[in-house]
C-alpha cells in the first residue's frame, strides 16, 4: 500500500547577483567534500618548477606521440612537454626570444630553441681516426646490400575476396606445378595469366633490393633460394608464382665509400648525447616533478 505521508523535496533558494557561472563554482564546496565537475582544472600530476602541466596538455600532445599502448604515448607526450617547458624557461632567462629572428618557416619559439642550441650544445665534428675504428668494429653494417633477379606471374585477387584468394592460390600451385616439370614455359604462362604490366617482358622484374617492393613480398622473396619457389608468395595484390635468377650477395664497402656516412652518424650521436647531457643540467636548473611516475606506469 502507497505510503500517504507526502514527499518531501529539499529546495535550496539563491537569491544572488551573482553570474549562473559563478554560483555554480561558490556552490560546489571543498575538495574535500567531493569532485568537482563544474569549472574545475583538468588535473595535474607534471610540474617544471612552479609550472603545472594538465592532463588535458598531455592527451593533446599525445597525438604526435604514437604508440602500441596509450602508457607509452602518454610518457612520451609529458617528456616532449618537460623539454619544451625546460628549454622555454631558460630562453626566457637569457632573453634570446628578443634577439632572434626566424629562419624560413620557423615560428618564433622553435627560432629561440635553435638559438639556444646553437648557444649551449656543443657542435663537435667526430675526427678521423674516431670514424675509421668505428668502421673497423662495425664492418659488418657497411656492405652494399644484396640483389636478387626475379620473373613473377601475378595471379590478381582482392584482399577481402575469400573465394578469388583461395582460387589464385589453387591456380598458382597448378602453375608451380607445371613449372617444374617444365621450366621453359614460365615466359609463356606470365604472358598468358599474369596481371603485373610485367608480363609484357616474360614476367621480369629485374634487379631488385630490399624495399623496393610491397613489404610482404619483400620480406619473403628475400629468403627464397635461388630457382623456381615451391610455393606462391602472397601479398596484398594476390599470389604470385616467383622464380629468383641470380642472388647477389652485397659487397663489403671500403672506408673510403662510407667515411662520410660514418661521420654523419657519429656526429649525430654526439649531439644527442650533449643534448641529453644539457636537458639533465636544466633540469636540475628547474625541478621537474611527476615525470618519473609517468613513465614508470609505462615501462
């Protein structure tokens, strides 16, 4: 049976002259009644200094920032942030945003960073005897790289067609083979059943090296032996019937050929490593907090 007792509703009257806005934030309390939902600040866990960076700059930056899990996109985000506060801190204590003109395209901020860099990071070119006993340890990395010859014919089916795919690879085992009993005829069947305008020279593809290609043909077609493949390779235009004609193993290169390239890399990696070196001076200059846990929920 329904209760007769009437309901009783809490009404709280608000006789102000203040703004519906401002009500609503004088009316939400403490924090410590509660969250606030109305005109509070995105959080903030990142400091340089006496800097707060929120979350909301975080998700923003987090999208230059891709990653496999958003943890790992959004400690990159908070480290670019951290830079970008730490570097724009010690611009302003030197004044360089007064004194320098933009290059280019340059925006004013990233013509100020430059500035700075240029200023405090050391330029140092790497010598040549630092170059050749990298080369000497690491010959290995510097060698032409391989090329193989190949013919193909290319039996065509649509990725998300089922039935076309499974047909294509039917018909490309059928080819394979005949092929192997029958070498002579691989001109004739590229001319007949492939679709790549290669057919028009017997399936030739020529001299090829490593990406020049779709990825999942080049990852596979780079491990078969030389011959006609057993097997069709699959890629996303269909199967395809691969004969390799020649591999070329590439040549080890002489110091003379890579000496720039050598120093190059290693100047890069100086500079990086002044860089970083730089950045930890900053930040003891300009206390970051927050940044550790950040990361550390990444790792």
């Amino acid at each position: 049976m329904a209760s007769s007792d009437p309901r009783i509703v809490p009404i709280r009257v608000i006789d102000s002259q203040n703004t519906v806005t401002q009500d609503a934030h004088d009316h939400q309390g403490d924090e410590a009644e509660g969250p606030r939902s109305v005109g509070r600040p995105p959080p903030c866990v990142l400091f340089v200094a006496d800097t707060a960076i929120n979350e909301a700059d975080i998700a923003h930056e987090m999208q230059h920032h891709r990653a496999i899990k958003p943890e790992l996109s959004r400690a990159a985000a908070a480290r670019a942030l951290v830079v970008r506060e730490l570097l724009r801190r010690e611009i302003e204590r030197l004044g360089l945003a007064q004194t320098v003109e933009p290059v280019g395209r340059e925006s004013d901020e990233e013509a100020a960073i430059r500035a700075l860099l240029e200023s405090e990071v050391d330029e140092r070119v790497p010598s040549e005897d630092d170059c050749l006993r990298y080369y000497q340890q690491n010959q290995e990395r510097f060698r032409a790289p391989d090329r193989i010859r190949v013919r193909h014919v290319l039996l065509a089916a649509a990725p998300e067609d089922v039935s076309s795919r499974l047909k294509a690879r039917s018909d490309a085992e059928g080819l394979i083979a005949e092929l192997q009993a029958n070498p002579v005829l691989f001109t004739d069947f590229a001319m007949r059943h492939s679709h790549c305008p290669s057919k028009e020279q017997g399936g030739e593809l020529g001299w090829l090296t490593k990406g020049q290609t779709t990825p999942e043909f080049d990852r596979q077609v780079f491990r078969l032996r030389q011959g006609l493949a057993g097997f069709p390779v699959e890629s996303r235009w269909g199967y395809h019937v691969v004969c390799i004609d020649e591999i070329a193993v590439g040549q080890a290169q002489s110091f003379e050929d890579v000496r720039y390239q050598v120093s190059d890399y290693l100047e890069l990696q100086v500079r990086q490593q002044e860089l970083q070196h730089y950045l930890l001076t900053l930040q003891e200059r300009y206390e970051v907090r927050g940044l550790d846990a950040i990361e550390a929920a990444a790792a």
